[in-house]
C-alpha cells in the first residue's frame, strides 16, 4: 500500500473547500491508498501527462507517482481546474 502525500499547495486548496467536499476528498485519499487498484483515475494528457486525475463529483484531485508514492499536486472544482 503506497504512502498518500499532500503538496502544500494541494493542503491550501484543501483548506479552502466546503466542509463536504473536505470529507469526500477525504474519502479518495483513503482509495488512492490501495493504488493502482482502483477505478476512477484517467491519466492525463498532453503538457500534464504523466500525471493522473481521480475526482468527486465537481471536484478534481490531480496527482503523480514518484518511487512508490502517490503526491497529490492540486485539489479543486473543474472549472478551469487544468488551466495553467
């Protein structure tokens, strides 16, 4: 089971959403420990490939993988969620 980790740009983003979705976002860290058996992630394309997205609703969670672990980069609602 690999170790979930939170850039602390991803921990500000967390800090900022309503309380339900803090709880459901809480919920996908949770699955994203049992990686890479789980359903819902779309890897990501083009200027972001190599990372993956796994969301909730309205909400998006990016995230990559380095030496086993899963580091979440960016928690927020998909308007305007990969603009750079």
């Amino acid at each position: 089971m690999p170790e979930v980790r939170l850039e602390r740009a991803a921990a500000t983003e967390l800090d900022k959403l309503p309380l339900p979705i803090i709880g459901r976002m809480s919920k996908l860290f949770e699955r994203l420990g049992d990686w890479p058996s789980i359903s819902g992630v779309k890897a990501l394309t083009g200027p972001l490939a190599g990372k993956y997205r796994l969301r909730t609703g309205d909400y998006r969670l990016q995230f990559r993988l380095e030496d086993g672990v899963v580091i979440v980069e960016r928690i927020g609602h998909r308007d305007g969620f990969y603009d750079e």
